[in-house]
C-alpha cells in the first residue's frame, strides 16, 4: 500500500492536549505560529498554525495501550490528527511558539509542491491537511482473483473529517455502486468499505472513491494533474485503478 497510496497509519493515542499546556504556560499577544522539533539526527521541524493546537493537537506518549516505541518518537510525540504525518514530529524535545512560520528546510525544499501550468510554477506551501483517499485492499497486486463471488474491501479517509460514503467500480469508472461502510466510522481515521461483486473471467479495472463530510469527493488523476499540473508530488490523493486479468491477476494502473 506504502508504493500505491502514501504511508498511514491508525491507533489510538494517549496524551496531554497541547492546549492544555499553552494555558498553562500562557502564551503572548501575536502569537500565530509555533515550531515543533525533534531529536533525531536530522532534527525534523515544522512550523504549525496556533490554530491547530487550540483544535486538537496532542502531546503523545502512549500508542495503542502501551508507550510509544523507540521507533514511534518515544518518549513523546507530536500528533496532529488529520495532517501530513511529517508534521506530526517525533522524539519531540523543542516547542516554540513564534509569529510566523520559521520556513525551514522541511517546508521549504521538502512538502511543498510546485504548480506548474503553461511554463509557469508556484509553490504550494503549507497544505498540512491531508484530503479524503480511498483505495482497494482485496483484491489488489498482493490478492489475486479467482472466479466467482468477491468482496470487495478496503480503507478510506479524511483529514477533514468524516467519511460519509465510499462508492466502486467495477468497469473503470463508467458506473459505480454504493459500498457498506464498517463501525465505527470516526472524523480523522480510517473507515473500512466492503462491496460484493461477482467476477466471471473479463479483464476490467477496480476502483473506489469517498466523499467526506465537507462534501469533498476523491478527485480523478485527471482533475488532479488538471489542476496541480504534473510537477506536483507531494499530497497525491487520486483514484486508485487496479486493472483486473482474465487470469485473476491484478496490476496496478494509472487512469
């Protein structure tokens, strides 16, 4: 999934909300920004708007009942639930609150994405939160097919919030049929979908896409470079295609 649709991952966290900290110390007038930085050696950071702390970022230390692993930021963590996971910074040990962003060299020369259109190119900067995705698990390259009844399933979600419903196609996009969504069906996290099909041999292509709560719909790869060019590579949410053999095979398309 990492080398078709991005790195996610889903847990549960335990933490202090990091609002509850800048109460406590109290921050200045024209504070906008603040600057997250971690102890690894290559001393990952990121400036984040106040207005995400003031929402729901945390201070984790927990993951999944246990403490965090070394490999997963311990002893704490920035968590800042629906964003791109590099601004969730790891081996957290420095916090400074700023009025502006710092422009460092992780939103700068990394994260940001060029629009280029007609030999014209602007950065887009800043886009922290991640759009709703959608793609198929089984079958997939990893899941072949055989003959016969399939249940389609997989994963979609939103940093914007809810998913609301997930559709699928079984004929490269030309009609599409409302899948079953799985409980619990959280804002920020991943929903599962389940869709029945009956499979008879024909090569075909597979797909799905979601909608989200914001009235957001997964876009084609065509909307997408139509809109960000093709110099774009960070935050690629597009439709999925996995092109079906009549040997049960299953590849992996761009459409």
């Amino acid at each position: 999934m990492q080398q078709t649709h991005d790195s996610l991952s889903g847990s549960e966290w335990t933490g202090v909300a990091l609002a509850t900290l800048f109460r406590e110390v109290g921050l200045q007038p024209g504070a906008k920004w603040f600057v997250a930085e971690g102890a690894d050696a290559a001393r990952m950071n990121r400036s984040i708007p106040l207005g995400k702390a003031w929402d729901d970022a945390m201070i984790a230390y927990g993951q999944n009942g246990e403490a965090l692993r070394p490999e997963q930021g311990y002893p704490m963590r920035l968590l800042l639930p629906g964003w791109e996971g590099n601004t969730n910074i790891k081996w957290l040990h420095v916090i400074k609150v700023t009025d502006k962003p710092y422009q460092t060299r992780q939103e700068t020369a990394r994260y940001t994405d060029l629009i280029c259109h007609d030999g014209a190119c602007q950065a887009r900067q800043f886009t922290f939160v991640m759009d709703a995705k959608s793609v198929i698990i089984t079958p997939s390259a990893k899941f072949p097919l055989r003959r016969g009844f399939v249940e389609i399933r997989g994963l979609a979600w939103s940093g914007r919030g809810k998913i609301v419903h997930v559709e699928v196609s079984t004929d490269g996009g030309k009609s599409w049929g409302l899948a079953a969504l799985q409980d619990p069906i959280l804002p920020k996290a991943l929903t599962v979908f389940r869709f029945p099909w009956q499979w008879e041999g024909q090569e075909t292509i597979l797909q799905s896409r979601c909608t989200d709560d914001t009235g957001y719909i997964q876009p084609t790869r065509a909307a997408l470079v139509s809109a960000r060019g093709v110099g774009s590579f960070y935050h690629y949410n597009a439709i999925q295609s996995w092109k079906v053999a009549s040997d049960g095979s299953v590849h992996n398309v761009q459409v």
